[in-house]
C-alpha cells in the first residue's frame, strides 16, 4: 500500500509539474537604466534585434522586451516591475515553499546600463553593447559578442570565445575563467581563486600586461606603453596566448 501511494503521489506531482507551464512576453518602454534580479532561473541577454517572436507591434518600437519561459508545481512564479523616470526594474521570485522556475530572455537595445542578478543560476550574453554588470551564481556566465564595458562577479566559471573590445572585469572565486578576444580589449581584468585562467589576445594590437600568479604561461608580449591593459590576479595557473 505504501509503495502504491508513493507512485502515485509521484505520478500526481510529475503530471502537474509538466502540465504548469506557460511562456509569456511582455515588452516596457526604453529605459537607459535596468536592473533584473531572476531569483527562479537562468536569464539570457539578447538584442532586441534578435527577438524571434509575435508581438502586437514591430520589434522596432517595443523598447525592451522580457520573454519568461515558466514551470511550477504550485503556484508559478511572481514577475514584478517598476519604472520610475529612465529606470526600470524586473524581479522574478517563487511566491512559495514549492518548486518554480522561470528561464528569462530579455532583448535590449544597445547603450543601455543592464545589471542582470542571478544569484543562484548562470547568465548567458549573446550580444550586448552597453554597460553591463553581472552577479552570477556556480551555473556562471557565459559571453558572447559584448562591447562597451562588463563587470562579472561569479561563484561559478566564466568564459567567452568570441568577445569583442569591451572592457571587461571580472571576479570569481573557485571556478575556472577562459576568455578568447576576436577583437582586442581595451581593459581586461581578472580576479580569480586557484582554478586556472586561459586567456587568448588577438596580436595585432600590443597590450600591457600585469599578471600575478604562482604559475604563469605568458606567450604575447608586454609593452609598457600600450594603452590596453591585460591585469590578472589569480592564485592558480594563468595563460596568456595569441588568439588562434
């Protein structure tokens, strides 16, 4: 009897996880500052450009938009917005004890100062060109085609392999960073625990580099008069190699 009950209170809580699901969009005006914080899930940074959805009017003219894929056992997630002035702020939170999740997109357009909070689950950046910061949990962040200036603070691997001349900060604890510039940066610093650092440069362009480390592997190199700055503080092993 007992296992009788088990399996179906297993049947029941899987068939209402799968059957509570819905994806909804909805777009804001544009705002030159914005702050989302998902504490259910994933978020994914986009151009508004790329959006490959339906929306009432044209991509053009619907500012920033927030597409949330959602699942929930009980009660789905609470998206919460506010605009004050040229600010907008987006907060997705599980209203209860039971399992939610929330995986979000949101397609912005370039200029903007995004600050994307994921404490507990990873951050992926398609393209951006802004300013953008980062807080990112051991899921960690991965980069793709950003400009302007990124801040990355991460409890969990960072890594890029197609990054442009942004200048780019980032800060993780314990867990890898391996980065691979097709453009060169401007500015790169990295901050980093015992696990290893890759990074890769383009040559054409000569960089100053400043790196600390009880294990160094540094094949471009340094001039002290360049105005791009290359500084790495790492307490494991730290490469520097050309750009294949």
């Amino acid at each position: 009897m007992i296992v009788v009950l088990a399996l179906a209170a297993s049947f029941v809580v899987g068939s209402t996880w799968f059957a509570s699901s819905t994806e909804a969009v909805e777009t804001f005006p544009d705002a030159d500052r914005i702050l989302l914080i998902n504490d259910a899930g994933p978020v994914r940074v986009r151009s508004v450009s790329s959006f490959d959805g339906v929306l009432d009017e044209p991509v053009s003219v619907a500012g920033i938009i927030v597409r949330a894929s959602q699942s929930w056992l009980v009660r789905g997630p609470r998206v919460e917005s506010v605009t004050e002035g040229d600010s907008l702020v987006v907060r997705v939170t599980c209203p209860s004890r039971f399992p939610c999740r929330a995986a979000l997109e949101i397609f912005v357009p370039s200029g903007v100062q995004l600050s994307v909070v994921a404490a507990r689950h990873m951050v992926q950046v398609d393209t951006f060109d802004g300013a953008l910061s980062i807080f990112a949990g051991e899921e960690g962040v991965v980069l793709g085609s950003v400009a302007g200036s990124v801040s990355i603070v991460s409890d969990g691997p960072v890594s890029g392999a197609t990054l442009g001349p942004a200048e780019l900060t980032i800060e993780v604890v314990d867990a890898p960073v391996e980065l691979t510039f097709i453009d060169p940066p401007m500015l790169l610093s990295v901050t980093a625990g015992p696990r290893d650092v890759f990074i890769a440069l383009p040559t054409e362009e000569e960089y100053l580099v400043d790196a600390t480390a009880p294990s160094l592997a540094i094949a471009v190199d340094s001039n002290e008069l360049s105005e791009r700055l290359v500084s790495v503080r790492a307490e494991g092993s730290v490469s520097i190699n050309p750009t294949p």
